[in-house]
C-alpha cells in the first residue's frame, strides 16, 4: 500500500496515550503523518478514495526503551566474545520482525549492534520497528560493560572490533567513548553507574564512575543535544546518575523514599524493566546463567519489585522497558514478549491506562531532544499506530499476546493486518 493513501480508521475505542479514551472514534492517517484523530461525529467525512479499517480499538504504537539487539543465543553476556556481528545481525533482523508484530513500533536500543540496526530498518532492508540506538553500553574498567572472566585485553579487542561493550577511565576516555558513539549515529549515550547483575566482579550496590567521569558524560552528550541513560541498580549509582543530570534511570532496583524523591524532583524518568527479573526467575538455570549472575539475581528480584512500586506510589514518572536481550525462541529475554512489561507495570501499582502512558507518550520523552512528535494520536504527529481486538484498559493482558494486535501502521505503512484482510485483498 503506497505510503501516500489515505487510511481511515473507525474504532469502538480510542486511546490517545495521553489523556482519557474516546468512544466511537476516527483516526485519518495521510502518508506518514495522523491528520485526524477524535469522535466520529467530528472526524472529517470519509471519501471514495480512503481505504477503511473497522477495529475495536485504535491505539499509538508501543515503545519498548530498553532493549538490547545482541543476538546472544542465552542470557550470559561472555557470549558477546562469541557471536560475530554478522550473526547477531541476522539474528535480530527477525528480533525486530517480532517486535513489531507485537505493537511496538518503536525501541530504544541501549547497548547492541542498533546503531547498524537502525540503519537496515530506515533503508527497508529489513522489517521493525524505528529503532533509536545507543551504541556501545559504557562502564569503566571492571564495571558492568566489562567481561571479569576474560582478559582486559580480549574486551578492549571486542570494542575495537565494533562489539558493543566497552570501558573507560578518566575525563578524557569518557569523552572519547561518548564521541565514538556520536560518531556511530547514536541517539543516546548509555552508561553504568552502577554495578550490574550479568557480570561476574562488580557489586550492584556500588557506584560506577566518579561524580566528575559522569558529569563530563553528560555534558558532553548535552553538546550534541543526546540524553544520557544510566544503568542504576544500588542508591549510590541512581543518586550520583541523577546529579549529573541523567535523562533516565534504568533499573532503579534499591530505589528507595529519597532516590524517587530525587529523581521526581530532577524531572527525570525511571525505566522500570520488571521483565527481565520475571522472566530470569521464571527460567531459573535454564537461561544459561552463570553461578554469579543466578546468585545477584535472587538477591534482586524481590527487591527491584518493591522499588518500582515505591516509585509508582510516589509518583516517578516512568516508561516501559523490558531488558530484552536474547535471540530465539524459547530464551528467556527474547524478542517480541514486550507486552508483558504493561501488565507488570499493572500488577505494581499503575493503572491500565497509566501503563499505556507510559510505554506510548512519556516513552519518547526518554530520548530528551532526540525525541520524535510520536506515542500519541495527534494531528500533525507519526503515524505509529495499532489496533487491538479488545480493551486493553479493561485487560491489559491483551497486550502481552501478539496474536490480539491486529494491524499495525508504523510512519503510514500497513505493516500488519489479518490474514483474512490479507486474502480479501488478493494477497496484496
């Protein structure tokens, strides 16, 4: 269907991402853009020309923002050293397939091979969603973006390989690292500013880069109008994170009363990722992960839990993110399960229609000036948009299930509809 057909979309139900839902509603794609979404009784009269859809519910695309196209085969991140980028490449070209059948129309990649990624989704190469990438994950020396189990020398290699971890110390080897990924087309920086569970030495708890090394991250992305996202498990690392003015705190497992208190009052975001402890525990041993990673894992998990819905209750603002980091079927962070992120976001405490929000309009502000007019249906704004065959405000559940998102239009372009659309149509 060519991008430039208008497309008329009546709904039983609206959902706007911001703001209350509307019965009985229109929304009129032309190319790329929306230019009409509100009560049918106001919407502008159909023509002979639109090509029309009737759907129960019509909704903005999903973000996820927080992913990982990594195509590691488990979730134990020495297979970095193992999988070449060629194969990882191939692996996440059906990963993003999946995503978007899923309703999400957008990620926001945190450390992988998205920088490259992004570019085969923009040339039409591959099938997903828009993805908006951060290049490498970034931690100094011994932190979370290193590989304890190998030789400093095997993960400076992997950097310098074009791998997507990568370590340094001092001002000026942060603001080379911040450059390099500039230089790769990032959209955002991502760093650690604490400890993580997925590697073998560093301590959640701890915070990771000085006060100084942070600052200079940040104020260097600032100059190139980027955000920068910080991994943050233990209180130290969230603290010093939102001190040096990061967009975003990823994680927030030890968040407690003063760390949400600091970051609402920063006007940062906390990106949630309930998934990736549910779906790690889910799995158990099975997800391949090392002595070391099972033992933090069970440490954290409860606790991540009750950090998130503090933060909800006292009103952090929040976007969904689910972690996911691995390629195949069956593995536990896999491609395409990002649904599940909102029901858990419900289950901790938000709204159905809080959950929405949160991975549909406040998802692209995590991406600070880099932020496209999309995650809501707005005239003038990206046509990003889905249809559900229920009410995802009454069960948030139907999200979770591919199968339930019917269509999805991302910048205009049916990208997914019913078989049955599909056979009516003869096949086109």
């Amino acid at each position: 269907m060519p991008d430039a057909t208008r497309q008329r979309i009546e709904a039983d139900l609206l959902i706007p991402g911001r703001g209350e839902p509307v019965r009985d509603a229109v929304v009129v794609l032309s190319g790329a853009e929306i230019a009409w979404a509100g009560p049918a009784v106001e919407a502008p009269p159909p023509t002979e020309a639109d090509v029309r859809f009737r759907v129960p519910t019509v909704m903005p695309g999903l973000w996820d923002c927080h992913t990982h196209l990594t195509g590691l085969p488990r979730t134990n991140l020495e297979e970095a050293l193992r999988v070449p980028p060629a194969l990882a490449g191939a692996r996440s070209a059906r990963d993003l397939g999946l995503a978007l059948d899923a309703g999400f129309t957008s990620v926001r990649e945190v450390g992988g091979y998205g920088v490259y990624l992004a570019r085969a989704v923009d040339e039409g190469a591959i099938r997903g969603p828009h993805v908006y990438a951060a290049g490498d994950l970034i931690s100094p020396t011994g932190g979370h973006a290193d590989l304890h189990t190998y030789s400093v020398g095997c993960v400076a290699d992997l950097a310098a390989r074009d791998g997507w971890l990568r370590t340094c110390d001092g001002i000026a080897e942060c603001l080379r690292a911040v450059r390099l990924q500039l230089r790769k087309g990032a959209k955002l920086i991502k760093i650690c500013a604490s400890g993580g569970v997925l590697t073998a030495v560093d301590d959640p708890h701890h915070q990771q880069f000085s006060d100084a090394e942070l600052a200079v991250i940040v104020e260097e992305a600032a100059r190139a109008e980027r955000v920068v996202a910080a991994h943050c498990h233990g209180k130290a690392g969230i603290l010093a994170a939102v001190r040096a003015g990061a967009r975003t705190i990823e994680h927030g497992t030890y968040l407690d009363e003063e760390a949400a208190e600091a970051i609402r009052a920063a006007g940062a975001i906390l990106v949630t990722t309930r998934f990736v402890k549910v779906r790690m525990m889910e799995h158990g041993r099975q997800t391949g992960l090392p002595d070391y990673a099972w033992e933090k894992l069970v440490a954290t998990a409860d606790v991540h839990r009750q950090a998130i819905e503090l933060a909800i209750r006292s009103g952090v603002r929040v976007a969904c993110g689910t972690d996911t980091l691995t390629s195949g079927p069956g593995t536990a962070l896999g491609w395409g399960l990002h649904g599940l992120e909102l029901k858990l976001l419900v289950d901790a405490g938000l709204s159905p229609l809080g959950a929405i929000e949160a991975a549909t309009a406040t998802a692209p502000e995590t991406l600070g000036p880099q932020a496209p007019h999309a995650g809501q249906l707005r005239a003038g704004w990206h046509a990003d948009v889905i249809a559900v065959d229920g009410d995802p405000t009454r069960d948030i559940a139907l999200l979770t299930d591919p199968s339930r998102v019917t269509h999805v239009w991302k910048s205009g372009r049916l990208e997914k509809r019913p078989a049955a659309d599909i056979a009516r149509a003869g096949g086109g």
